[in-house]
C-alpha cells in the first residue's frame, strides 16, 4: 500500500571472493531398521549443512532404492559430531562446510554401495525386486559391515575458486523526520546454498534474479 510519507526501497549488492575446500570427515551408518545415521564435522548454523547432507545420503544410497533416492530422504537422520568422535572433523568456515561435509558422506556412502551391491545383485537373481528392508535384513545375518567412515581431502580438481554470492536490505525512509529504518537485511552465499552442485537446484534462479534483476 501506499504511504505519502513513508518510502521503502531495496538494495542489492553482489559479492566475490576465493575460497578453498577443507578435509573433512564424514560417518554413515545404516542400522537394522532400515534407518541410516549420519556423523559430519561441520557445524549446522543455519546455513542448510544437514539438509545438503541428508540429500546427498539419499542421492548416493539411492541406486540401491527401488524408486531411486525417492523416499529415501525420510529415513536419513543426521547427528552433530563432536571432537571426541571426529578428531579431524574439519572447520566451519570459509564458505565450504557444505561442500566438504557432503563429499565425505559420499566417500563413506560409496564404501557401503560396494559391500551392499554384492548382496543386492545375488537376491535380484533368487527372488527379482528387492526391497531396502530386505537388502539391510540380509546384509545384518551375513555380518556385512553397515558402517562406514571416511576422510576427504581436497585434489587438485577442487582447489581455490571463485564464490559468489549477494548482500540485500530493504529499508524504510520516514520523509517528515528522516529516520531510516532497516526491515530486512538478507546474505545469500551461492557456496552454502549449493546452487551449483544440483543438491538443491531451486536456488540457483533465485540468486541469478538476486543478482542481475535489482
């Protein structure tokens, strides 16, 4: 609605700077429910890590899904970690808790995928589909080891790059006493939101509006 005296505005200011991926440790572990725990360094402060990491669980565990990753995500629960369980948990900061967090619950996800394949493939033999239940039932009785840990360390193909990102603050101008009032102020990082990675590809047109819109 209009006010006469009242003006609101927005400002949008795009932002660059190099960052660099850090090691990282990650833990996944499938229990006999069917359930799957996961353990990462990084620290959940409101950036979307555990989302980005639940999401990768259920894209890496899902080939062996019946429907793919779909359904999957619902079971994946993860837990914050500590210095007592990961010695090498990693920081948070820098703009790459997320990334580095969700490449070493691939590592540990790939671990599992090449002890569960096995199974997998001998009971599409005896009995055609093979639910997820079953799969984690029969891997318990032959004492497949369900856990895995893994520790990533950054290659040459995922060293210092360019990250991206916008500050945006809507204000308030009162034009009888000049009083400036600050209703909103958003910092939107492309690294943590992980446009680019496809975890979350419904952010990727919101920052390109952010960015070259305003």
């Amino acid at each position: 609605m209009c006010h006469k005296w009242r003006k609101r505005g927005i400002s949008c200011v795009p932002l660059i700077f190099k960052v660099e991926p850090r090691a990282a440790t990650g833990r996944v572990s499938v229990l006999n429910d069917g359930s799957i725990v996961v353990e990462v360094g990084g620290i959940e402060i409101g950036q979307g890590l555990w989302t980005k990491v639940q999401q990768m669980t259920a894209f890496a565990l899902g080939q062996l899904w019946p429907e793919g990753c779909k359904g999957l995500l619902e079971r994946v629960r993860v837990l914050q970690a500590d210095t007592l369980n990961f010695k090498q948990g990693g920081l948070t900061a820098g703009s790459t808790a997320s990334e580095s967090s969700c490449a070493a619950t691939l590592q540990a996800c790939n671990m599992l995928i090449d002890r569960l394949k096995p199974i997998m493939d001998r009971l599409q033999l005896q009995s055609g589909n093979v639910s997820w239940d079953n799969l984690i039932s029969q891997a318990s009785q032959e004492n497949v080891n369900l856990f895995a840990s893994a520790y990533w360390i950054p290659g040459q193909d995922s060293n210092k790059y360019l990250n991206y990102g916008a500050g945006i603050s809507e204000v308030e101008i009162d034009l009888l006493t000049g009083a400036v009032t600050l209703l909103r102020g958003d910092l939107y990082d492309w690294e943590e939101l992980e446009c680019c990675s496809g975890l979350m590809p419904g952010l990727l047109s919101i920052l390109f509006l952010l960015l070259f819109l305003f």
